[in-house]
C-alpha cells in the first residue's frame, strides 16, 4: 500500500521484551527533578535581565481608542514601555501549513492594533528591572476602548470579524458514500444534539519566555521553549527578519505540555523582539490568571448529527454538522482541530456513507487549539453516544451494537476514503473485537451488571458505561536522530524531538541500547535543541516514540554496524559471529575470546587515525525516518459511577482503559500516560469548563473557578495495554501512547451517568455537573 | 500575580494592634493569610499597611471558660481541630474543621480570621453561629462581646468598626450526650461548600429538648433556621419529622449564580440538613 | 512607602541573609534570594500546592507566606531531602514508583509526603488521599504518588527494624 514501509527494508524490533525495550525501567529523567534541580523557565535567570509583564484587554470586543504610557514609564525600574505601534513591523502570527485556504486575514497580532478581541488579549508590555515592579507599573498602563458587541455563540450566525471579512473564516467538508440514499433506505435514524465544554491542558508550569540576545555571536537565543522548537525557530527568525542560525532554541525542562504550550505566542515574539531592541535578556513568566485567560482553550463544539441504521443495527451512514468553537483568532493549528474532529469521527466503525461539516467559527473568546486527542475526546464522545442512542432505539444491548459495527482484524489495514491533517486515514492494524473482549472480561462487565442490579435493589444510583476511541499517534513526515560514541564509550543521542514531560529521554535511551548494546543509562539524550541538530519535528501529536523512537533504531542500528564491522577487522573474526553488550564487543556464541569495547573502537574512528583516512570520522551515524501515514493506536474505557441523589454529585468508583499501542518500549511510562490522561479526561467529564458571561468577560480565572481533579476525585483505575496489534508502519511496531486515556472518557462518563440514571440519551452536554444530574433526576430523593 | 506595594507592621501586643488600626489609612489586618494572601496576590485587595497578628502575644489557644470554650482568634484551625477539648466536648467544630480547605490551609489559617473574612461559604461561620459564638471585641472604647448573629454586616462585611479587632471567639458547650453533624456539598474535596448544614441536637426521654440548625452558603451570611427548630422543640425525633424539618428548606431565599442557582442550593439545603439531622440523631444520647 | 526589610531566612539549616521588600512571598524569597528553584510556583493562590515547603515541620503554602514572616523559623525545602548524592527513601521512591512525569508539581508532593511520614507514617488510606487531595498534578494521575509515599513508609519500616537488628 502506498506510504507503508516495504517489510523487506527494516531491521524490525522483535517481538517481545528485549534487554531494554519491553522492560520498565526507571526514568533517566528523574534524579534533578526529584532533587529541585531542574530548569523550568523560570528557573532560568541572565545577568542584567529584565521583565516583560504584559498589559491585557478588560473587554472582550472593542476599539481600542488610546493606550496612555507616560505614567507607566515613570515608574520605578521601567525601561521601555511598548504598544502595538512599537511593533508595527512584526506580521501576524502564521499558521502552519494547511490545506485550508483563507486563515490569513485571522492571525493574531503580536500586541492588539486597533481592536482587541478576547479579554485576555495583549495590548501592551511593560519592561522593567523587577517582576513585582513590571506588575506594578503595568498597572498604570490605561488603555480607552469603545466596547463592541460581542460574539460568544459559535451557533449563532456569523457576525463580522472586519470589514469584508465574517467570523466563519472556513467550513471543512468531508464526504464520501451515498449519504442520501443511505438515510431514505433507513430502518431507524437517530438525532442527537450535543456539546463539549471549553477545556484545556492547563499545564502546571504557567509559559515562560526568556530571550537573549548573544551579541558576541550575533545569536538570538530563546529559552523555555517546547513542543516545536524547529518550527517556532524558522517563523521567529523569518517575523523578525534573521536567518534561522542566528536563532537558537533551548528547551529546559517543561512542565506539561498537553497541546497547549510550545505554540507560538504573541509573548514568545514579544521577548525576542526586546531582547534585540533593549539589548538585555528579557524573562517573561505568565501567572495563573493570565494563563487561564491567554493560553489556548480546546474542546468548544456542538454537534448536530444524525446516523443511519438498518434493522441490525449496523450504521449505513452518519451526517454531521458541528460548530467549533475557536474563540478570537486563528492561532498556529489553523483549522486543524476541526479538521481532525470531522476526520476522525468515524473511529472504529464500519461506515460506508459519511458526511461532515465542521464550521470553524470565531467568537470574543480565547484563541483555541490543540489539547490532548484534539478533536478525539470531541467526536468520540458525539459518536459513541450515537452508538448508545441506536442500542437505546433498536432494543439492543450496547456492547452487542458495537460488535456489529467494529471494523475486523481480517479488514486492516482498513482505508476510510477520509483524510485527516493532510494523510489518509488508514486505520493500519487492530484487533477492536479482540481488544474489547479483554476489556469486558478484565473489567468484570458481566458479573458487575448483576452487582449493579443488586445495588440498585438496595436504593443506590449505580451505572456503567463504556467508549471505543481510535486515536491517531506517530505525525510525520520525519524525524531524525544523531548517534554518536564517544573516546569513553559513552553514547550521545541528539534528536529533533520535544520534551513535555513525558519520559522522551528514557524511552529513546531504551531503544537505542537495545539496538547498539549499551546500558541505557549511558545514554545521554539531547532534544528540545535547535542548536543541536538542524532539523526536527519535535513533540506532539504522540508522535516521539514512533518517529523519534524510529530514527534512534535505525541510527543505533547503524551505529552497531560500523562498530561490529571495525571489531571483524581487529578481532580477526566475522562480524556476524560478534556481538555487543554492555559496551563490549564479543563472541556471540559465548565462548571465550578477544573483545573490545566501543570506546576503543571510538578512539580507533577519530579524524587522524589512518584507517579514517577518506571516510568521515566517528562512531557516529545520522538517520531519518519518514511516515506519509500515522499510526492508530485504539482501545475502549469502562466506567462505573455512583450519583448522589441528594445532590447530584456523580463519583467514579472504579475506571479501566484498555489501549492496544502497538508496542509498549516502557510499559510503566505508557501506564503513566494513561492514567495521567484519563484524569484530564476526567476533568473535561466532570470539573473543568472555562465559562463566560454574557459581556465575554471569563469566568473561570483561577483554580477556584477552574476545577481540576485531585487524588480524592481518581476512581480506582486499571489499565490494560495491548500489544496485539504492531504497527507495520514503522521497525519498533509502535503506536503512540500519549492520549488515549484522555480520549474515551467524556463518553464513556456520560454513558455511564445515563446508566445511573436509567435515562439512555439523558447526558447531551459536558461537562456533567451535579446541578444538571439533580435536575435529571427530577427533584429530591 | 505579585502583591502591590504596602508598609508592614509587626506589633507584639494587642494596645499596639489598636493603635495602629486608629492611626493608620487603609490598613489589613494579617492572620494566617490563607484568605488575604490570595486577594492581595491578586490585586482585589491592595491595602497601604498590613498588620501582621502572627507574632502578637496572648492571642491563641484554647482555653475552657464559664461553661464555654474560648478560642484566641489567632489559634491555628488546624490546633483547634485536633484540641482534645475540641474533640471531647465541641466535636461538630472538629468535624467542620475536617472540611475546612486542606491540612496546609488549616496549618495556617486561623479562627479568628476565617470569622472576621464572612466567606457566605466559610465553614467555621456557619459552625459558629449553629453554637451561638460570641465574639470578644476590643477597640479604643474598650472591650465588648458581640454576638455572631449580630456580626455579619453585609456580604465579607463584619460589623467592627475600623479600629476594632476580635480578639478571642467564646463557644458555649452543648451538654454530654448531645448529638452533632456538620456536613457540606462541595465540587471537589476542600472546595468552599455550595451549602453547608450543621445540626446540634439534645434528646431526652425520647423527645428533642434543644435544637441548632444552620445553613452556610444560602445567604451573605449563615442562617439558622430558626422554624424549624421550633418544630423540632419537644417533638418525637422520627424520620417524618426530620424530613418534615428538612423540607423547611424548600422555602428558604438561597443565593444564585449560575453555577448553583438558587434552586439547586435550596435542594441542596434540604439533602444536607435531612442528612446532618439524621446523623446528629444517631450520635445523641437518649434518642428512644 | 514599601520599605526593605534584612531579614535572616534559615532553610535546609542554612541562614540567607536578604534584604526584601515587605510583599514579597516566602517562594518568591527562597526562589530569587536565596537562589533555591527547587520550591515551583503554579498558582500563587494558595490552591495547587506547587510551593509546598515545611515551616517548622508543618506542610504550608509559600505563595501565602511573605518572607517577613518566616524570619526565625525553621524552613525546609526539595533540596534538603538528600544527603549529597544519597536521595531520601520518598526521592527514590518516587523513581521507583514512576511518581513523577513533568516534575513541576513534585517538590510540592515531596515535601507533603516528607511531612506525612514524619508525622504518621502508617496513616491510613482515606487519610491520605485527603492529605495529598491539597496539591494538584496534572501528568501522572496521582496513583503512582501514593503508592511511593507507601514504599518509601515501608523501605524506611524496613530500615528502622534492619538498624534495630543490627
């Protein structure tokens, strides 16, 4: 099939735990950050810094009529205040690439011009030699604006955004199969109407920014930075008119990511801009109100979808219409979210019609974009409850409609005529009715609908409810990864990918042991650099272990190779009878012979020794890996819960995520993952929501408002990772492991609620609040 | 999100207290900071001078007093939820403390100052008015006991005059055997409570011989709902009359916004006191 | 108005001389003054926990302490928990237990958890989850974190009776 990776090519992983790979192993990571020596951003500080606090929009749509300085600049410690005329000349935030067209004219200026769009926007900045004093003096920064309507319904009509221009920049149509005549010849239709709170990864670590200008090298750094380091490094050069190897990029350590951080920002430009003009490192650290306010949202979306089914059950198509909610601007995903969610909505099912919609619309609210399974937590919460309105509408157990409708081991790699973010979904391997029996069993489903029998019997409002996802993981189009031993056979990996927290080190460091023979704590892993390796794609989308991970193989296998190949020649034997472990290369057989180390070999393979002498030097090697398709890691959340009757309050008792990943190098960071995103995807079920009143002012601007789950609000979870189904789109099998257990668990929460309350259909809306369930409830109990 | 400037005072005794709070513009005073800290970081609140209470003398601990257990305001919450005399013979005070933020809040936080912020949703406001507190004020006219159903002025308002403080907070026991609940309704645990019901209940020879019952997070302030302990005086303690004294709540006015609306909160109300009442009776002594 | 205030703050046993203005939060003090970055900042409301560091052996939240305060006070914070190069029995749990992702929030847990097993090693399991409900992670879903809190009560159980032995 096109864009899969002739099997004859690769050296594949094996199967099975090897000496690394496989095992769960402790994090390399660890030792600073359990010992408070990390360097998150604002961990780091330059001589002579100053800070940028930035003065934001108090209104959610206005024009802007003056923004008064003078008071500000006489504060104590200020050197320069600037507004959006100090920085005329930097162009709007671009997206990446896209094949939407028409976005351009919605970018986000660096500092508002003359309307500001969301509360939360920035309208100026204020530099100053001191934190507390940037504050104080941005405080007397008095901005006039003429308030405007405001726009906070993505359902409403369009209005406009400027003259000629409305706030509906883009609707993405998907379509395939004869949807019509799949509707006329239609046993049942269900109809459903449903929507998806505004939510996002809200990062423990706020952003940060700090800019240096290295004058002695004519090189801008940035520090702090995440997620996309190459990317961000070629539009900052190119916004502020350098070439891209006069800007570095460092990454420190990064305090979750979850889509929201690494994009870039009115205040990444802004620091950078500054440290080039006021010529003095400018450290920028967002606080927690702002954050809420400024950083992206995710999730808005309501749908108005309807599917089709004949007698069994079984879908013939799904016609769907959904308004997302993207707030003030285009931000750096473009249209992607939407075009995700309308790709991806099909998830696991057979479905030979299909029809989609997704208006992309503006509203005065913060910019939105990408938060982890982006577009997935969405549609698969829309599609499943479909799933559960057809087993509501047919008399049909819900499990068994599932079952009918799954796509079969015996149909991968299934093509759905679809594209998403530019590839086509071909759902590359999966055993979904394997998959879901493990889960079922493991889980207990049979034997726990006569607990919930008995509960009920004794006056408890108990359900259960489940959700199928298809995720998608490993977003090319490439990676690279640098390998090199050096004179003290210590191993050096430098690769283009990002760190969020993750375990990125640790599990490129696994691989790359098992493929050269080396302790994998040996490994020293270099990412988040721009300064490092030229290119790189960095970390998103679950994409590191596959791409990333991929790279590392091929470049360690390389790397083995040359060295195996040098020892033939010094050890007088054939390199396929030699092998490496622990450095040393010897006798695979095991018999007693002469070795040598990698270091030896290392130090043999330096520029002046005559055996390098035309070839370059090192035991180093380079390799790319390129993916056309992703990957699609899928699995299903069980949830059982208990509501209060007297209050409303649902809790989660007990939660399993079953996720087949293609291949687990780290089965206790995928278990991590999973359970980490379950909790936000939690969140996004029960707690979280960024609200707003009717003038567009938020109102959600701190953890008081903003809830997100503690240790009290967990369920007992399990997890059951899979490897049933290795990828064969890449030589480690792998899928990615970064979203699943966000993905289903808006789903399967509000199947299970609709459960409790024996009222399928009766959850349209996330999040599920208790004033909502108590309402359904009909009153006291 | 960096305080705004301010003149810090760090006085030793209350005469100091006072004479700062009469000769100072815009003062706050500081106590466990669990409240004012945020609003300061902030800039909801951005007084000229803070006066720090944590190092004035005489101010904290528990002490047992004409049939009352007195409180210094400046006693830690978490202290006075661990104080055996807490414990032995005010435990619905313990058991609202339990719900009072987190351990690193209590470990801070105070009594006094959890009293004189009035949060409609604080959970030692509405515990003292269920024990009929008496505050002991002191200002530049001297000393004065103020009750805590006369205390709250307004919403966060206490009716203190600018140079007054609380001192010290006077509990009046409940006699051995009585029963108690404090519970609470809130989103997440150590959340503020939506609402909040504490019930003090003594039953003798079958019959209620006293009643307390209290919302918190109804009203600016907490409302004892006086009615229904009436109802409840002398009555036969069954589930029909404690559901009967629960369903008082449906008429009550209940703050809205839209998260917890008016209705939900009156619903809420009627959960939590049927709850608080059924527990209070369990725990009593002479319950037929 | 805002004066500066020489202020002695002794954290991990050491005294740091700083000269501060009276508004500045003890995380802040400890962070910038004295040069410990260990002590993160999440919220600077008093909700996330991040800041957690022990003041006289009591758990509290630096965002909501000025350093003014915390003069005469004993302060310990992430990096006094091990000696040189040898973690404490919770830091090496944490490892072990995969207890961290991103890091941020565990200096805060760290020092909750130090203060836990100080204080009640053997607490129970619905006493803990409200011990740790006080501080938010938004990476490992919190298991992890309690299972090492329970190790490392066992491997220092296990210490105590091999010293005892011995």
């Amino acid at each position: 099939m096109d864009g899969l990776i002739p099997v004859e090519e690769r050296p594949a992983l094996a199967a099975g735990p090897g000496d690394f790979v496989g095992r769960s192993v402790t994090r390399i990571e660890d030792a600073p950050l359990v010992r408070g020596e990390g360097l998150f951003a604002a961990d780091v500080n330059f001589t002579r810094q100053l800070h940028m606090r930035v003065v934001r929009a108090e209104f959610a749509h206005a024009r802007i009529l003056s923004v008064s300085t003078e008071a500000a600049r006489a504060m104590p410690g200020v050197v320069a205040v600037w507004t959006a005329e100090d920085v005329a000349d930097i162009p709007l935030i671009p997206f990446r690439a896209t094949k939407v067209r028409g976005l351009e004219p919605y970018c986000q200026p660096v500092l508002a011009r003359d309307r500001m769009r969301y509360v939360g926007e920035p309208v100026a900045v204020v530099f100053a030699d001191d934190a507390y004093r940037a504050e104080d003096a941005a405080e007397m920064v008095v901005v006039e604006a003429e308030e405007l309507a405001v726009l906070l319904d993505a359902t409403a009509a369009p209005g406009e955004f400027a003259p000629g221009l409305h706030t509906e920049p883009t609707i993405v149509r998907k379509e395939y199969g004869e949807v019509e005549a799949a509707f006329r010849s239609a046993h049942a239709v269900v109809e459903l109407e449903l929507s998806v709170g505004r939510h996002s990864g809200v990062p423990l670590e706020t952003r940060g920014a700090i800019a240096r200008y290295d004058a002695a090298r004519d090189v801008l750094e940035l520090h702090g930075t995440a997620k996309k380091q190459h990317w961000n490094r070629d539009e900052i050069a190119r916004l502020l008119g350098r070439p891209p190897q006069g800007v570095h990029l460092f990454e420190g350590h990064v305090g979750g990511g979850f889509g929201v951080r690494g994009e870039l920002y009115p205040e990444d430009l802004l620091v950078c801009a500054a440290a080039l003009r006021l010529r003095r490192p400018v450290k920028w650290i967002e606080d927690r109100r702002e954050h809420l306010v400024a950083t992206n949202h995710s999730r808005e979306q309501h749908h108005r979808i309807r599917a089709a089914v004949d007698a069994d059950g079984r879908l013939l198509g799904i016609d769907d219409v959904f308004f997302h909610d993207q707030g003030a601007y285009v931000r750096t995903h473009g249209a992607r979210v939407v075009d995700l969610a309308a790709g991806m909505l099909p998830g696991p099912y057979r479905l030979p019609a299909f029809r989609v919609a997704g208006h992309f619309r503006l509203t005065n609210k913060t910019p939105s974009a990408t938060y982890r399974a982006p577009g997935r937590f969405e549609t698969t919460f829309v599609r499943e409850r479909v799933m559960d309105a057809i087993a509501a509408r047919l008399g049909l157990d819900r499990i068994e409609v599932r079952r009918r409708n799954l796509v079969t081991a015996a149909e991968m790699p299934h093509a759905r005529p679809l594209d998403t973010l530019g590839v086509d979904v071909v759902l590359d391997s999966g055993d979904y009715g394997g998959l879901l029996d493990k889960a079922l069993s493991r889980f207990g489903w049979d034997a726990l609908q006569g607990e919930l029998a008995a509960r009920r019997a004794s006056g408890e409002c108990v359900g259960a409810g489940l959700a199928f996802f298809v995720e998608k993981s490993g977003l090319g189009p490439s990676d690279g990864v640098r390998v090199a031993v050096d004179a003290t056979g210590a191993v050096e990996l430098v690769s283009g990918a990002a760190s969020v927290g993750q375990g990125v080190e640790t599990v490129l460091a696994q691989i790359c042991a098992e493929a050269l023979g080396v302790d994998y704590a040996r490994v020293r892993v270099v990412r988040g650099r721009t300064d490092r390796i030229e290119f790189g794609n960095g970390a998103h989308a679950s994409r590191v272990t596959v791409m990333s991970g991929s790279a590392t193989w091929k470049a360690a296998l390389a790397v083995r190779e040359m060295a195996l190949d040098c020892a033939a020649r010094l050890l007088q034997l054939p390199s396929s009878g030699l092998t490496i472990r622990d450095g040393v290369v010897m006798r695979e057989d095991g018999l007693a012979g002469p070795t040598v180390t990698l270091a030896e070999i290392a130090r043999g393979m330096g520029p002046n020794s005559r055996a390098m002498h035309g070839h370059t030097p090192g035991l180093t090697a380079e390799r790319w890996f390129w993916s056309d398709h992703m990957a699609y890691p899928y699995g299903i959340h069980l949830a059982l819960v208990r509501i209060d009757r007297g209050t409303g309050r649902v809790v989660a008792e007990r939660y399993l995520v079953a996720n087949d990943v293609g291949r687990a190098i780290n089965p206790m960071l995928v278990e991590g993952q999973i359970v980490g995103g379950l909790a936000q995807g939690l969140g996004g079920a029960l707690y979280e929501e960024f609200r707003y009143d009717p003038s567009g002012q938020p109102l959600s601007t701190t953890f008081a408002d903003y809830l997100i789950p503690t240790i009290a609000e967990m369920p007992v979870v399990d997890v059951l990772i899979a490897e049933d189904a290795p990828s064969p789109l890449n030589p480690l099998g792998v899928k990615g492991a970064g979203e699943g257990g966000t993905n289903g668990a808006g789903a399967a929460i509000a199947a299970a609620v609709d459960d409790a309350l024996r009222r399928p259909g009766a959850i349209t809306a996330l999040p599920v609040v208790p004033a909502t369930v108590h309402r359904l409830l009909g009153g006291l109990a | 999100m960096k305080a705004a400037p301010f003149a810090y005072h760090d006085p030793r005794n209350v005469e100091e207290v006072l004479h700062l709070l009469a000769t100072l513009e815009n003062p706050r005073l500081l106590a466990g900071g669990q409240s004012l800290m945020p609003m300061l970081n902030m800039r909801v609140a951005f007084p000229d001078h803070v006066i720090d209470l944590n190092r004035v003398e005489g101010l904290d601990g528990v002490t047992e007093r004409d049939g009352a257990l007195r409180i210094g305001a400046m006693t830690r919450q978490r202290d006075v939820e661990e104080h055996p005399l807490v414990r032995a013979r005010l435990p619905v005070m313990a058991e609202a403390l339990s719900f009072v933020g987190h351990w690193q809040t209590r470990n801070r936080g105070t009594v006094g100052g959890s009293l004189c912020n009035l949060d409609p949703s604080a959970e030692l406001v509405a515990v003292a008015a269920a024990l009929d507190a008496v505050l002991e004020v002191r200002g530049p006219a001297g000393a004065r006991d103020l009750s805590i159903h006369a205390f709250p002025e307004g919403f966060m308002t206490p009716a203190l005059a600018p140079e007054e403080m609380v001192t010290a907070i006077r509990f009046p026991f409940w006699p051995a055997g009585h029963g108690h609940c404090f519970t609470e309704f809130a989103r997440r645990h150590g959340d503020y409570a939506i609402v909040s019901a504490a019930a003090l209940l003594m039953v003798e020879g079958g019959r209620v011989t006293r009643a307390s019952l209290t919302l918190g997070g109804v009203a600016a302030g907490p409302m004892r709902l006086r009615e229904a302990e009436a109802a409840l005086l002398g009555a036969v303690p069954s589930e029909e009359v404690l559901r009967g004294a629960a369903a008082r709540c449906q008429e009550i006015e209940a703050m809205s916004d839209p998260q917890a609306p008016a209705w939900y909160r009156r619903r809420l109300a009627t959960t939590l006191v049927r709850r608080a009442l059924e527990t209070a009776l369990a725990r009593a002594g002479g319950a037929a | 108005m805002s004066g500066l205030h020489d202020i002695v703050l002794t954290v991990n046993g050491e005294r740091h001389a700083v000269r501060v203005e009276a508004r500045r939060t003890l995380a802040d003090v400890i962070r910038e003054d004295c040069g410990l970055t260990g002590t993160h900042l999440g919220c600077e409301h008093g909700v996330c926990g991040a800041c957690t560091v022990l003041m006289d052996d009591q758990p509290v939240r630096a965002c909501l302490v000025f350093a003014v305060q915390a003069q005469g006070r004993a302060l310990r914070t992430v990096e006094g928990l091990a000696q040189g190069s040898r973690l404490s029995p919770l830091q090496q749990a944490f490892v072990d237990n995969h207890a961290l992702q991103c890091g941020y929030c565990t200096p805060g847990f760290l020092m909750l958890g130090t203060a836990i097993l100080e204080q009640d090693p053997a607490i129970g399991d619905e006493a803990l989850v409200d011990a740790l409900s006080s501080n938010i992670c938004r990476c490992t879903g919190y298991a992890n974190i309690a299972k090492a809190i329970r190790a490392a009560a066992a491997a220092m159980r296990a210490e105590t009776a091999a010293a005892e032995v011995a």
